[in-house]
C-alpha cells in the first residue's frame, strides 16, 4: 500500500514520492512551512520534523550563562559590596574628654 503524504494526507505513488523527515510526501507539497518555497533534498533544512528553507530555518535560542546560581550570587555579592562605602581613615582620634584633638596616635605595631 502507498503511504499518505505528511502535508496533504492523500495518497503518494513512487514517481512523486519524497521521503525526507521520517515522513513521506508530494514534491509539490514538501515546502517551506514560512514561505511555502518548493524543497528538494539538496536544499532542504529540518527542524522539529518540519521542513524550512534556508533563510526560514528556525534559530535555536541557548541558556545564558550568567542565570546560573553561581553567577547570581557573583552578582548579588558584587552588588553589596558596590554599596559599601570605605571612609578615608583618619591620621587622629576625635577625642574631646582628652583634650587629645587632631594628636597624631600610633599603632601597638608602631609603639615598638
């Protein structure tokens, strides 16, 4: 028995017969699925077991990398870290009680 064509349903004799895509079909019907450009074997691309002609194949999107958890958090630490402000030590102590305003002061790695 002859085999239905993918597109049409009909039947598919032998002289107009391609079978391309695990499926069968008429060479009128073997097309483009955008542009209904008539395909033939050199000129064919398929995707998801559809036919489409070289400007209609379809473009496969991919994961970006920066999504992954590693990344996200890379990106929540930066973030805070961005908001930290680092004041400019002071050479001196503010000390009132003291009287020691604006005296230079040193380190216990200094004193020795």
């Amino acid at each position: 028995m002859n085999p239905q064509c993918a597109r049409c349903g009909k039947i598919v004799y032998p002289t107009e017969k391609v079978s391309c895509l695990d499926k069968n079909w008429h060479k009128g019907c073997f097309h483009c699925e955008v542009c209904k450009m008539t395909l033939n074997m050199k000129n064919y691309k398929g995707y998801d077991k559809k036919p489409y002609c070289n400007a209609h194949y379809p473009k496969t999107s991919f994961t970006i990398v920066a999504d992954t958890p590693e990344n996200l958090r890379l990106r929540q630490q930066s973030e805070l870290q961005s908001q930290v402000r680092l004041w400019p030590r002071p050479a001196y102590f503010l000390c009132n009680k003291y009287n020691l305003f604006k005296l230079p002061f040193l380190s216990s790695s200094d004193a020795q």
